[in-house]
C-alpha cells in the first residue's frame, strides 16, 4: 500500500510512477475521500469540545443544585451528532483503504520502464549451454520414459496441472529441497520456518495477493481461508502487527512448502511438462530489513548459488514496470536453460517491496533514535523445483536415456548419482 501522504504531496509524481506501470489513474476520487475524511475530523472534534464543555457545565451547576435539563438535551443532541459524523468517516476510511489497496507499488528509478517482458534487462550470464552429440529430450519426454513423472495418473486423481513423482523422481525433488534448504540456513545464515498452507484472508491482504489475484488463489470458502500460493504469505505476515527492535533487524527466514495456485490467467501457456501446476514445491527467502539496507539485500537475496552448485546455465534478469509483480518496487529473475525444450524458463524471482507490504501488514521497527517506522520486505525464490527438477533432467540427460545427477546431490541421495534408462536410482 502506499504511503496516503505520498500520494497527497506528490501525486503528479505518483501518476507518472504508475503510468510506467502501464496504469493511467485518477487520483482525485482519493484525494477528495482523504480531504471529506479530514473535514470530518475537525468537524467531530469541534463538537467533541462542545460536548466536553457542556458536561462540565453540568457538573458544575449539580454541584450547586441548578437545573441542568437543557444542558444534557444539549450534550445528548451533541452526541448524536458526533456519532452520525463517525459513522461517516467509518464508510468514507473504509471506502478509502479499499482503493488505495488497489494500486500497485512505485517502480524504483533504476527499473527498465516498458509495456511487459520485451522491455526486461540481461544483467548477466552464468555458464553456457551444453554441446549436445545427439538431440536431448524433453523433461515430459525424459519423466515418461524413466516412469517418475506422470501426469496422466495425476489428472485421474486431481485433474489436469498436476503431476505424480515417482520413485527416483520422488527421491530426486526431496534432495533437491533439502540441499536448498542447507544451502541457505548453513551459509546464509536463515532461520527455517515452516509455516501453516493455509492463511486468513488478512495474511493474503498484507503480501499484495488480495484483492487483485483472488481468481488465481484456492479458497476455502465456508472459512474464508486460502491455500497458500507462495510461503511468502505467512512468513512475511509472522510479525503483521508488530513493533521490532531496530536491532533484531534484518530478519532472514526460509521456509519449504508446497504452494497452491489457479493459473486462472495462464490456460494455454506452459501446457506440456511439469513447470506451470496448480500444485508445487518451493523453497522460500523472505528478508525484513531497515529500509536503509534493503537494496543491498535484495542483491544477496538472488539464489545464483543454488543454480551454480547444480551446474546449470542460467542468466539474471531485470524485470521491466510492464512485467513486476503488482507489489514490487525492482524484481531479478532467474531463469534456467532447459537444453530438450530449447529455452529459458524462470526459476526464481526476487524482490524488494520496500514499505509496500510493511504497510498493508503493520510490520515496524523502532528506529535508535525512537521513531516508530516501517521496515522494507524482500522476497525471493529459492527456488522452486517445478522449474528445477526438468532443468536437471534436460541437462544432465545421457544419449541412452538415463541422467547423470549433479554431485551436489550425493550426500541427498545416500550417494547415488545416476538414474538409468529404466528409472531406477545407482550409485556409480
């Protein structure tokens, strides 16, 4: 959410922000709703003095025995009207907060301004292709042929999006999670969480997902609950109402869930293999940090480690105004070269929100100096393996069908590194 007195100092400048964005707003109708909620204010405290002058009349005249029936027709009547002035202020804040949830987040200066992803930055590459001596399959070719991804089964229990891993493919996601989740807390420095998979719609609200992505979401309708589309949600939502000392600050949490989401507006897209489901598995990086330092960490925030442990070319990107999430201020992709289907596809994405969802949640710190501020949130894939896993299969493929597995995994895999044309999982 953006800060309201932002948007009244400089709303010029907050239009221009958020035409970059592709969106061409009105400010007007919140800046009037924000002046009647004012005017109201004064309005309710002018006669709250009144009220207050004319208990005291009433006080002071019972103390000496006088009449004091106009007065308290005269305070009743005040009452009155102070309540009708609330209960207006109560439609017109409420009113209020709910546009103001509607706007996205200001782009920060440095993000490339463009319609959508043709305008996104390469920042760098890491590696390069493989040189191939025969042509590399498919991950959906490899999993079906090897008997540890099927989807066919899984659309028989649950409908399409979903897939069944079998067993190497089974063990091969779990030590992929677990070497992430390692990799982060033991070099990094993260505390793991693992969090509820289902949320109140407050926690939805404080992370940008609600109101505008509701139709991509899974709900519980009769408890108004949702299935968690990223742990972002309750991680970041941990400390929604909170004050944190300024020297518990930044907090570094990583957390493995499943994550559930519609794809109501990507039908079509992705359709074949397993990297656009309804449901997958992630690892998670969410940062709360002083808003001094939150640029700094959303650059130590980018997973490249975890892909350049595995091997695996991939190249960074800056994310364009036309192609950030609704709640980010600057958001890096990564994305993963997948030699069977001869393309990039996203693995991980990170951003810094700055205030945006601090503020949406409450989510504040008490500065050195004692001021009570919002900190800055960051979030960051890292990463998910619906992306990862195929990755592996394409690029570690061998000309007989099997795989040759990363030697990262070893210690995951009770030291077997190669999965053989039949599916089964060895040591070699």
């Amino acid at each position: 959410m953006l800060d309201l007195k932002f948007i009244r100092e400089q709303p010029e400048g907050v239009k221009s922000a958020l035409a970059a964005r592709g969106l061409v707003l009105d400010l007007e109708e919140i800046l009037s709703l924000e002046r009647r909620l004012r005017s109201l204010k004064t309005q309710s405290e002018k006669l709250q003095a009144q009220r207050n002058h004319a208990s005291e009349t009433i006080a002071r005249k019972k103390s000496r025995g006088e009449e004091v029936g106009d007065e308290i027709t005269t305070s009743r009547e005040l009452g009155e009207q102070i309540k009708a002035l609330n209960e207006q202020a109560e439609e017109i804040r409420a009113h209020l907060g709910r546009r103001l949830l509607e706007i996205p987040n200001i782009p920060h200066p440095t993000v490339p301004r463009g319609p959508d992803a043709s305008a996104n930055q390469e920042i760098r590459q890491y590696g390069q292709p493989s040189e191939w001596t025969f042509t590399p399959k498919t991950h959906w070719e490899l999993g079906e042929q090897l008997g540890i991804l099927d989807t066919r089964r899984a659309a028989k229990i649950a409908g399409a999006r979903f897939v069944v891993y079998w067993g190497a493919g089974a063990q091969l996601e779990r030590a992929l999670i677990q070497f992430m989740l390692d990799l982060h807390i033991r070099e990094a420095g993260y505390t793991e969480i693992f969090p509820p998979l289902l949320v109140n719609r407050d926690a939805m609200i404080g992370t940008g997902q609600l109101p505008k992505l509701e139709k991509d979401m899974f709900r519980i309708e009769e408890d108004d609950l949702f299935l968690i589309p990223t742990a972002e949600v309750p991680v970041t939502n941990l400390h929604r109402e909170e004050i944190l000392p300024n020297s518990e600050l930044p907090k570094k949490y990583v957390a493995y869930t499943p994550c559930f989401r519609r794809e109501a507006g990507s039908y079509g897209k992705d359709t074949k293999g397993i990297v656009r489901q309804h449901q997958f598995n992630k690892v998670e990086l969410v940062k709360i940090v002083h808003p001094e330092h939150s640029y700094p960490e959303l650059e130590s925030l980018v997973s490249e480690k975890v892909l350049q442990r595995l091997g695996l070319h991939y190249r960074l990107i800056l994310l364009s105004t036309g192609d950030m999430s609704f709640a980010s201020a600057k958001s890096y992709d990564l994305e993963v070269w997948h030699a069977g289907a001869r393309r990039y596809w996203e693995v991980s994405s990170c951003s810094n929100f700055e205030a945006f969802q601090a503020r949406r949640a409450n989510i504040r710190f008490k500065s050195e100096n004692g001021k009570t501020c919002f900190c800055h949130t960051l979030n960051g894939s890292g990463v998910a393996t619906s992306r990862l896993l195929p990755a592996i299969l394409e690029n570690y493929q061998t000309e007989d069908g099997g795989i040759n597995l990363p030697e990262v995994l070893s210690p995951y895999l009770n030291g077997k590194t190669r999965i053989t044309p039949s599916g089964e999982l060895i040591r070699v």
